[in-house]
C-alpha cells in the first residue's frame, strides 16, 4: 500500500497474504512488515491512513485477519487504533553451546575454559539419551514437493494458527534468496521425508549467533526435537556459540524446554518481539485467537531472520 503526497511516495506499507490453517480449518491471512513513513510527513495521519487502507484491501481479498510484529516505536501506534489485539511477547528461547566460542567472541576466552560446564547445567536435556529415531540428515538447495504430506501433519499436530508450510512457501521464503544465510536441511526416515528445518546466523554484541529459522515434520514430537538436536549440533560444529529460535505454539515450546532451551532474560535479549493481530470481519475464524499459544510464530514468520 503506497501512500502519495503531491505525486511523490510518503509512506508504503507491504502487505502479504498467506494461506494459513488451523486444526482442520483453511484460512487466509494478511502480514504487514516493514512499514515506511517520510520523515517530513509523520505525525500527519500518514502511517494511519496506511494501516486503515491495508485492512481495507486485506478483508477486500478475504483475508480473515491481520497479523504484524511491530517494533518498540510502532507499537503505541497499534494500540492506539483500538481494533488490535495485543497477545503480548513472542518468546525468545536461546542455547549457550559453546561457552568458550561466546567468550571469544566478546573478547573474554580465557573465562571460557571456567565457563565450559554451562551447557551441561544450566542448558542440558530434561532426559540424558534420545536418540535420532533411525533419521539421516541432509542439506539441500530447495525442498521436494514430498514434504507437504509432513507440512500438514505438522500442522495438525501443532495445533495453533499457523502459515502452511508447504513445499511452495518454504522454497518461496528461504530458497529463492541466494543472497541470505539460510541452511536448508530435510530429515528423512529410510526414502520418506520425516522433516525439514532452516538455520541462519547473525551477530549480537560482537556474538556469532545462530538461529533456528523454522521447522517441519511428521506428527511425531520426537523428530521435532530431532530437528532442533540436529540444527544446534550443526550450528556448533560451524563456531556458534549461541542457538535462539523464536516459539510461541506450545509443541514447539515444549520440545525447545526438552532440548535444553530457555526463555532469554531482559539483560541478554535487548530487542523485544511484539505481536498484534486485527480480525477483519471476514469469517471462517473457528474462534478468536487471543491467547499468544493460539499461534505458532518462528523467526520465519518476520523479517527479523
């Protein structure tokens, strides 16, 4: 959505729509990232003529509602419109596992060697054990149309409102950009494909940061946490000291907890990651869903990956 003053642009509002699903009902849903405003025309109603002209074409094509991850500063904005709803922080799991590679990074390796049993205390499996249930792992550059018998499985398991991991969004999301760092890997089970799960990495404060971008798979907890296993072992083996991954359905919470995740504190996680949604009139909504583990949101489902 563009917005013009005199001729010239002033302020845009990208809008995507996804197919979404939830239990057994098919949805569609709108995204809004990365909203714009020319300095020289904020706090002229710009920004708000941008949000009321996005959800009017969002209900136009049949979206049944809204989601967006605004950042500290838009944040007010939502709020103040009244028709948003505000489930609050999209949580933030996070991994030390590598204490000595996060002291190298920060400029402190000799505290590394004092810090190497962190990983087994403070961030160590529920349960020692577990093994890959008989899955091999491999990277490729774009995933088979075969993994969507698992995309909806997962989606049924999951349980929440969530983006269809298809084969087409999956490949449309992380394939198509050779300019990013996504590692794109599938789980199979003999000749079956059991699962799939894209990392990236960044920097923070001076930190290799590795990310668990988004996952798939078969109706089965146990290769969900076989997923995770194998993208922190693979982020570790690379030099991350830190693995994050963003969850906030609660199957993909508990199998984080299991692995040895835990939610990031304030003093670690200076960004915070809101979330608000805006029903649009449209129905097909099996009910409202309010409560933040109504939606499974990762890393993949902002710009933030």
């Amino acid at each position: 959505m563009l917005a013009e003053h005199d001729g010239r642009p002033i302020g845009i509002q990208p809008i995507a729509i996804f197919d979404w699903q939830w239990g057994s009902a098919a949805l569609k849903g709108a995204m809004y990232t990365g909203v714009l405003t020319h300095p020289d025309h904020r706090r002229r109603g710009v920004f708000r003529s941008l949000i009321d002209s996005s959800n009017e074409h969002a209900a136009q094509v049949g979206a049944q509602f809204i989601m967006t991850l605004p950042n500290d500063a838009s944040l007010p904005g939502f709020q103040r419109f009244g028709d948003w709803q505000y489930p609050g922080l999209i949580s933030l799991m996070l991994k030390v596992v590598n204490p000595r590679a996060v002291m190298r990074d920060a400029g402190f390796q000799p505290l590394g060697t004092i810090l190497q049993w962190v990983p087994a205390v403070a961030f160590r499996r529920r349960r020692v054990g577990g093994s890959d249930g008989g899955l091999s792992f491999e990277r490729v550059a774009d995933f088979p149309k075969e993994l969507d018998i698992a995309a909806d499985q997962f989606a049924d398991h999951i349980g929440s409102l969530l983006i269809r991991r298809t084969s087409d969004y999956l490949n449309w999301r992380y394939a198509a950009r050779p300019e990013s760092a996504y590692q794109l890997f599938v789980a199979r089970r003999g000749s079956d494909i059991a699962g799939a799960v894209v990392t990236s990495h960044g920097v923070r404060a001076r930190i290799k940061v590795g990310m668990i971008v988004d996952l798939v798979s078969q109706a089965d907890e146990a290769v969900i946490r076989s997923l995770i296993r194998f993208a922190e072992n693979d982020l570790r083996q690379r030099g991350f000291g830190i693995v994050t991954c963003q969850a906030t359905s609660p199957a993909l919470l508990r199998a984080l907890r299991f692995e040895g995740f835990r939610n990031g504190p304030p003093s670690v996680i200076r960004k915070r990651f809101h979330f608000v949604y805006r029903r649009t009139g449209v129905t097909g909504l099996p009910h409202d869903p309010s409560s933040l583990s109504n939606w499974h949101l990762t890393f993949g489902d902002s710009d933030n990956a």
